[in-house]
C-alpha cells in the first residue's frame, strides 16, 4: 500500500497530461506541531507528493538553506521518532503520499529494520538517502522491501553511462535526477545538456525521472518538466514557508499546470 | 601481513563508502589510479625521491633517556615525524596524494584542516606541484591556528573559514566535501587523515605506514629486538595506523591509541569516539562516533585542533573490535602537562595532539619493566601550539570557551 500510493500518485499526474512537483519541507523547522498542517497546505496547493526531511546533524548534500534548517528544527528538539509518531496521527485520512529524505546515520541509530517498520506504521511511501550510493544498498533494502518502502536512487551528472543504468534498472518510487554538480540550493541556471541527459533517463527508467537540487523558479519548474516527469523543489519552499510566504509557496506549485 | 580492507573498502563491520553519487564517480576513480599507483616503479621511486630529498626522511627513532628515567620506567624511544618538513607527519600523505592528483590529470586540490598542519603539508605540496589549492579550516581553529592560517596563505592557498557548527575540524570536512561535489571534475580532495569513504583510509594509511616501517627496522638496529610497547595519539587516526599497522602482525607488541579525553570522559566534553562512542557512519564512512540516541553528531571537545573530531578511521574501530589495539584517554590538563615534561626533559616541545601520547608514558611507565622498549609516536612539534599552551597555563587550564 504506502510504495503503490506513490505509484499512483505519479500515474494520476501523467493520466491528465500534468507534470509532477515534489515539494521538499523539513521536519520540525516551524515546530513538529504544524507539520500536518503543512502537508496539507502543499496537498490542497497541488503538489503530487511531499519530500519529508529529517534533521541531520551534518548534512553534507545540502546547501545553506536546508542546513539552516536543519540547524532549526534540532534547536527545536526535532527527533525521528517525534516526526513519524506526528506523521502516523493523519495517516488514515491523508491521500499525498510522503517520502523520507535524510542521511544514513539517524536511520542507523534508530535501527534499519525498525525504522522501515515505523515508516510503514506511518503511511510513509518512500526513503532518500543521499549517502546511501548503490555500493552500500546492501544495508537498507532488504527492510525497505518487507515493508513496502520505495527506495529511491539518485543520479548525478557526473554518474557514469554504467552507473545511470544501473541506477535506472532498480528505480522504484521515481528516479532522482540531480541536475547540478553540487548541494542543494538556488541556482541561476543548469548546465546547457540538461534537457539530453534528463530525456535519455526517461527512456530507460523504470520509474518516472524527477528532477531537483537547484529548481528554484517557475521558469526552471517549466524548463526541467519538459524534459522528464516533473520536478524537487527543496530550498525555495523551505525558504518561502521560513518567511511565512505561503503565496510564493503555491504560486510555485501551480507553475507545474503551465509546464 | 593483514589483508584488509576487502574489495568494498571494509574493515570487518566499518568502511564503505557513504558518498552522494555525484561523488562515487571520482570515488571509483581515486581507487583505481591509487591501484595503479602502487604497482608503478615510476611512482614509488618518485615518492621516495621526494620524502627522501624534500620532506628530510628517515626520521630518526630517538631514544629519549632522560624522560625514560624522569618516569623511572622502560626504555623510551621517539619516534620524530616532528622533524619532517612542515614539522608533522601530515606531509607523507599529502606528498603520495599530489603525485596521485597529478597522474589523474587534475590541477586543483581541497583540503580541510584542524590544527592546520594538514593544511599546511597540503598548501606545500601544492606549490611544489603547482597545483591550485583551497583549505578549509573551521572558524574556531582558525583562531586557535592563527600562525598556521598565514603558513598556508604564504604558500599560495585560498583559506576559507567555516562558520557553521562548533567551527572545528568536522565542519571544515563538511564544506570540504560540499565544495569537492561540486568541483569533483577538477578537483582532488586530499583527504587528510584516515577516515573518509573507502579509498581513502587505506591510501592514507598505506602513505603513513612508512612511520611504522621505519620505527620496526630502527628499533631492531637499536635494541636487538622488537618493542613491548607503541603510543600514538588518535584523532582521525592517521599517524596512529601510519605507526600500527607494520605491527599488527606481532603479536608481541602492545599498541596504544590515545583519543583526546578534552575535560574528562564524565564530562562528556571530550574528542574519545573508540572509548565513548558508538557505530555510526559521518564523513563516507562507518565506525565509532561520537553521537546522541537519536544519530546526531555530538560537538567534541579537545585543546588540540587536530583531535578535535567526533569520528575516527574504520580501520581503528575494527582493531578495536578485534581486540588489537588498546584505545584510551587522555585529558587536555594531562596533555598540557606533558608538553612542559618533554620540553624540559628533553628540549622537544610536542604538538598538543603528541602531547597526548607523550602523557599516556606516565601511564604506561609504572606496568612495564626497565629493560622494556616503549616507542611513542611523536607526530608533530609544539610550535604551532606555543601561544595555546601559554594561554592555557596563563588561566590555568581551559580556552576552548
């Protein structure tokens, strides 16, 4: 059920011609007891499904924005299992499926088999690790897989011809497609090849290819889904919901039906 | 001679490479270069020209008689990497790394730094190679480090400071590794110590080991036979398995990892991840850390910059685990001490992290017999310390506050 909410999720986007938006907000920046809130703000705004972060101590893929608030919401006495126990209260009568983004060690400290297990309990449909390279899959999969988890895989641009098609050949949940050399955070622009290297991953993913790390604008929101199944946005959205831009936040969502 | 780490880059439970994928390619080729590296008679000789002709090796295994009999204990021998180039053992990684850089085709290198002696061994072999280089140095080091921060920017290094965190050594390997993914195309990161995702803690180590193969052939010459006993001090871990792992296979010998015990253990203001800690995985790798219940990463504590770090090396922990190595503590108060010891003892005034393994001797010195050879790996000279110490002796103990 949670991995196959995913699943339709992106299957009812594609059904009416859309592109998908992921949303990325972190858990416990604002205070763990409006996060339901949020999620239901980015769901009524649009967004196909919503990128949780969990709090992590040295996130060394993230850019200023997402570290800040990171740095916010351990201030704030931010813990996994504070965050799932609040995810799992609106489990039942939530309908956007929620995906985990965070680092191995909060993970591994909570115990892998349990924390999968957890994730079931609170309706989570998928896991990000930006540590985890395929290498090291070894030691999530297996729990993941018993509890129905998607375990979804990063390329890089400067992933291999061997590696993206590895990579593509176990995506489950969507493929993340990072689409700049670098953490995330705003950028002005992308390298001039991607729209080539994000259609040639659309055509041996698969899962569908999202892409993000730097999509920060209605335009790039426009540019990147042209060329793939739709699009991450992370810093921007934690920016806006920081500020108290709400406005900005589903003005960029809606940017999506335009793409 | 001991076989690890296996084709994965483990070590037992620790290692692996825990790295964003932007980074596995450069991973992959780091690996394969270093490989090639290791079988080429080219590189090899060129290595041994430069430790020999630039970084003034071997160093001597000094037999320090009158600390042997100012601690009424074995017979102690020093092991004087402070003698090197830059004055630690930091440059025989940092030389073998440039070379690596250069074969691989790049031009630029990255760095972080603690106590700034990696920085430094890092912005010298830069200009040697003429190699373009940026340091990365947390803000509170940077401070403590102020000498070491001009060193590196007289040698033609950018010095950035980094701000976040507790601005110590883990934050520098932090943005360190962020400014690496995204500059991974032209860019080498020397890494510095041997911790980090798989290759590094083994070419850091096999860079290093040229401490311990030495001290094994000196020490025979010296006394006829091989040591009971060897010290190091163990922040990332370098210096240490530099020194340990030629000895791994004798049983015989006794090995000492001494972590920075900061204010004390019960403190928990300390920098000791084998004694406190527990397995967890930081920088791209797995092995103990210092970390809370829920995973995060505890801020360490140690007035030496160079072990202030929450991890260590993988090839520590399993040594740990397998029961090889003794791993202990030593306090900041009992490192300064040892600093004002050897000085007057014996006219070598020791980095605060050497300081550590100096003062771990008092320890040992009442356990063994007269006739024993301790060897004390003395990984880097005091100088860069000298105003810490005095600070430190001035308000009679503490200035990490």
């Amino acid at each position: 059920m949670t991995k196959a909410k995913l699943d339709t999720a992106f299957q009812t986007v594609e059904k009416v011609g859309e592109k998908a938006f992921v949303p990325y907000i972190m858990a416990g920046d604002g205070g763990l007891e409006n996060l339901n809130e949020s999620i239901r703000f980015l769901a009524e705004s649009g967004a196909t499904a919503i990128e949780l972060g969990l709090p992590f101590s040295d996130p060394v893929a993230d850019g200023p924005t997402i570290q800040a608030a990171g740095i916010r919401a351990l201030e704030a006495g931010t813990t996994v299992q504070a965050v799932l126990d609040e995810v799992a209260k609106e489990k039942d009568n939530r309908m956007i499926p929620l995906v985990i983004m965070t680092y191995l060690n909060p993970i591994f400290a909570y115990g892998v088999e349990a924390f999968a297990q957890s994730c079931e309990a609170a309706g989570i449909s998928g896991l990000i690790l930006p540590d985890l390279p395929l290498e090291e899959e070894g030691l999530v999969v297996k729990a993941l897989k018993k509890h129905n988890i998607a375990l979804i895989r990063l390329v890089a641009l400067t992933s291999t011809q061997e590696r993206i098609q590895a990579l593509a050949e176990r995506s489950e949940g969507f493929l993340y497609a990072v689409t700049v050399a670098g953490t995330t955070g705003e950028r002005a622009s992308f390298v001039n090849q991607i729209g080539a290297h994000l259609q040639a991953l659309k055509e041996i993913s698969k899962a569908p290819v999202l892409a993000g790390f730097g999509v920060s604008t209605p335009e790039h929101v426009k540019e990147l889904s042209q060329y793939c199944d739709g699009v991450v946005v992370g810093s921007k959205i934690v920016d806006a919901l920081n500020r108290g831009d709400k406005q900005q936040v589903a003005d960029l969502i809606a940017s999506r039906k335009e793409a | 001679m001991a076989t690890y780490p296996t084709e994965t880059g483990h070590y037992g439970d620790f290692g692996g490479r825990f790295v964003p994928e932007t980074l596995m390619p450069a991973i992959l080729e780091l690996e394969k270069a270093f490989k090639e590296a290791k079988e080429d008679e080219g590189f090899q000789e060129e290595m041994r020209y430069y430790l020999k002709q630039y970084v003034g090796r071997e160093t001597p295994l000094y037999y320090a008689e009158r600390l042997s009999k100012h601690l009424d204990g074995p017979r102690i021998y020093l092991k004087r990497e402070d003698l090197n180039h830059t004055g630690a053992h930091k440059i025989n990684n940092t030389i073998g790394q440039a070379l690596l850089t250069q074969r691989m085709g790049k031009k630029k290198v990255v760095a972080e730094t603690g106590a700034g002696q990696h920085g430094v061994a890092t912005a010298t072999v830069s200009a040697l190679l003429g190699l373009e280089c940026i340091i990365f140095m947390g803000k509170e080091d940077v401070r403590r480090q102020a000498l070491n921060v001009y060193r590196m920017e007289l040698l033609g290094a950018q010095v950035v400071s980094v701000d976040q965190g507790n601005g110590t050594l883990k934050d520098a390997v932090n943005e360190a590794m962020r400014y690496w993914t995204a500059n991974v195309e032209d860019t080498h990161y020397i890494f510095g110590t041997a911790a980090g995702p798989h290759p590094f803690p083994q070419i850091v180590r096999d860079f290093q080991r040229i401490i311990g193969d030495e001290t094994r052939k000196q020490v025979i010459e010296a006394e006829g036979k091989l040591p009971e006993a060897v010290v190091a001090c163990v922040g990332g871990g370098s210096n240490a398995i530099g020194m340990f792992y030629p000895f791994v296979d004798d049983l015989d010998v006794k090995m000492y990892g001494v972590e920075a015990g900061g204010k004390g253990l019960l403190s928990g203001m300390h920098a000791a991840s084998l004694t406190e800690g527990k397995a967890g995985i930081l920088h791209g790798s797995l092995s103990y850390l210092l970390q809370n219940e829920d995973g995060q990463v505890q801020e360490p504590h140690s007035i030496s910059a160079g072990l202030d770090y929450p991890g260590v090396g993988p090839e520590h922990s399993y040594l740990k685990d397998a029961g090889r190595v003794t791993y202990d503590a030593i306090t900041d108060e009992e490192a300064l001490e040892a600093v004002r010891m050897l000085s007057r003892t014996e006219g070598i005034i020791p980095a605060l992290e050497s300081a550590h393994a100096v003062a771990y001797c008092k320890k040992l010195a009442p356990v063994m017999n007269k006739e024993d050879v301790l060897v004390v790996c003395l990984s880097g000279r005091g100088d860069k310390d000298v105003n810490t110490i005095r600070e430190a002796h001035e308000t009679g103990g503490d200035l990490h506050d």
